[in-house]
C-alpha cells in the first residue's frame, strides 16, 4: 500500500485547521463586535461575517487561472502573509466600513490559501488513496468548524484581547508553515498560457467538475440553514439541550464517517458512497424539521453530519478524477467555488420562508435542496452509463 502520511501532507492538514480555526472564530468574534461595539442590527451585522466569503470567491475565481503561473508556494506564502496583516488590523477597528473592508480583504486571502492548500493535498496523496486522504485532510474543516466557534464565544468573556491575540498567534504559525512546506510546481504548457488570455466561461471553471459542484452547491444550501438558524430554531421549538449538542454530534458523525467514505471511494467507486450519504442528507433534514424531542433533533444532526459532512471529501475527490494534474487547482476551486456559493446565498433565499412558514418549513426546504441533488446525482449516473463511461 501506497504511503499516505508523509510530513507536507500533515503540514498541509494542520496548516488548513489553523486556517479554519481563525475564520470561524473571526466570523463570530465579528458579528458580536458588530452588534455591541457599532451598535448596527443584526442583518448589518451578518453583512460584516458574509462579506468574507464574497471575498473568498472573488479569490477563488481568479486563482485558479493564475495559481500556476505565479507558482503554488509563492502565492500561499503571499495570501498568509496579508492574511496575518488582516487579523492584525483587527484590533484598530473603528467602523463598519474598515470592519467590512478588512473582512472582504482577508476573505480573499482565505480563499486563496485554502484552495492552494486542498490542490496541494489532492496532489500529493497517492492516487489509489486519494479519497481515504482528502477524507482525513477536510476533517480539518470540521475540527476547525468545532473549535473556531467554541473559541469565538468562551474567550471573549474572559477578555476580548485573548481572542485576537490568539489570532495573531494562528496567523503568524501559518506563514512559517508556508515557508516550510514543500510543494510541487507545476510546469505551464503553451496550452494554459492561451487559455489564461481567454475570458470564457471554462477557463473560471473546470467543465468536468461541475456536475459534482452542482451536487455541492444543492447540499450547501441546504446545510446553510444549520449554520445559521439552527440555535434559533431550537430556542423556537423548546429543545436548548438539543440545539446546544447539535453541533458536536455533527463533528462526531463528520470524524467517523468523512475517512470511511474516502476509503470506500478509493476500493468501490463514487456511487457506492455518494447515493447513501446524499439520501441520508435528506433524512436529516427531514429529522430536523421534524423534531419535537431533542433525541430526534440530534439524529438529524448525526444523520446531516454522515451526508452532507462527507460532501466536501468526496466531492473534491471526484472533481479531480477525470482531470490532469495542471487542472487539480481549477476542478478543486470549482468545487469549493459552488460549496461557498451555496453558504452565502442559502441563508438570505431560506430566510424569506420564516416569516411565512416558520423555521420547520425552513429545514423542509433544506429537504428539498438534498433531494435535489440525490436526483441530479441519480441523472448523473444515468448519463454515464449511456455513454458507457465511468465515473
């Protein structure tokens, strides 16, 4: 068996955890500053946090065109670099207008760093491994989903200071990361340097990863309304203790199940695991909306954990199967271009039926987006075996 746990690719995880633990606790450190420091509603305040993944799509749009032509180790050192300045400049905020610059700014340095970063693993793990080790790389993520926030909440009412003094601290560690890490470059042929002067839609996006992208951009709306309504919905329908465990019974689900369904990619193929966990996304939904017990309520969020939480792995891993290796960085921005997509707008399209319906209506829809994308997976398949080609 190929080896998979080579020193860059450990690097690269705990340089993505640290990554990812600064983004979500800035993104809550952000909103709450926002509310008590500059005294703005709670909409301008989500305006500050979602700010950040607008400038991480901006960055990831054009990334994936140039990141080879400025060269993969060069452009990570040069977005932790100005992303450590950002997190810096957080303690000389004065309004919400540097608050939203800063915010849109750093974004962008994430969406950089984040997507050299996954190319850099999808690249490096043996091949006949990929799956099992982008599986345990985006568990990353969900460690730094778990503790970002937890940090973001409990530091803060210690001392304010802690919070962003830490920050600094997580900044400065991923820069001598960078500078450490060996990454391979990867020569441009005379090919790309035509296809970097056009404009046209394939040269932002990569043709073969977008079915799976769509599949992603359906399952992030739907798990858009989690990150963003489920404490309210809980506190609405009288479940606190389901609602305050939900999140860790997400992580648990994510940690077991992200590595087993990389394996089984790797040994069965993509249908064997994408068709449960989309399926099961949808039951958890379902769960959610349902709920009127907190046992329930957190089978939802152990069921959304096993479906949608293996979505990022699996779906990069198939994103970049079908494509060279000068086109890892385009199929792996492609994907995580559609997973942002589907976070940012999710909340704003899904927040228009509370009013209406209710919060239970807003998981239903949740429901839908998954069944969504079981279906559009489901065609997926169709069409590959009436052109008889693999997936």
């Amino acid at each position: 068996m190929e080896k998979l746990w080579s020193k860059d690719y450990v690097l690269n995880i705990v340089g993505n955890l640290l990554l990812f633990v600064v983004f979500y606790l800035l993104m809550v450190y952000t909103t709450k500053l926002a509310i008590t420091e500059f005294n703005v509603s709670v909409s301008e305040a989500g305006l500050a946090s979602g700010i950040f993944i607008v400038g991480a799509l901006v960055a990831r749009l054009v990334i994936s065109r140039y990141m080879d032509f400025i060269g993969r180790k060069r452009m990570l050192i040069i977005a932790v670099v100005i992303h450590a300045i950002c997190t810096f400049g957080y303690h000389f905020i004065d309004g919400m207008l540097f608050l939203c610059t800063l915010r849109f700014v750093q974004g962008m340095t994430y969406g950089m760093a984040s997507t050299v970063i996954a190319t850099t693993v999808a690249s490096i793990v043996p091949e006949s491994r990929r799956g099992e080790g982008i599986g345990y790389f985006t568990l990353s993520i969900t460690l730094g989903s778990a503790i970002g926030p937890f940090l973001g909440i409990s530091l803060p009412q210690i001392n304010p200071l802690y919070a962003l003094v830490l920050c600094d601290v997580l900044s400065i560690s991923l820069i001598v990361l960078a500078f450490i890490l060996n990454i391979t470059e990867i020569k441009v042929g005379f090919r790309q340097r035509v296809e970097v002067k056009s404009f046209r839609l394939r040269t932002f996006f990569e043709p073969t990863a977008t079915p799976i992208s769509i599949v992603a951009l359906l399952g992030a709306i739907g798990y858009s309304a989690v990150m963003s309504y489920i404490g309210t919905y809980s506190e609405t329908i009288g479940l606190l203790l389901g609602g305050s465990l939900f999140y860790i019974a997400y992580s648990i689900a994510c940690l077991i199940f992200r590595p087993i369904s990389g394996v089984m990619i790797d040994r069965y193929g993509n249908h064997v695991v994408m068709v449960p966990i989309l399926f099961t996304m949808i039951l958890g939904f379902v769960a959610i909306a349902l709920a009127h017990s907190n046992l329930v309520l957190l089978l939802g969020a152990v069921l959304v954990g096993i479906g949608y939480g293996s979505i990022p792995s699996a779906g990069q891993t198939i994103a970049v199967q079908k494509v060279k290796l000068n086109k890892f960085s385009l199929a792996t921005s492609t994907l995580y271009i559609a997973l942002d997509l589907g976070n940012g707008i999710g909340p704003y399209i899904l927040g228009m039926v509370v009013p209406i319906y209710g919060f239970r209506a807003v998981y239903m829809c949740s429901a839908i987006a998954a069944l969504l994308a079981f279906l559009f997976y489901i065609g997926m398949i169709i069409k590959s075996r009436k052109e008889n080609v693999v997936m």
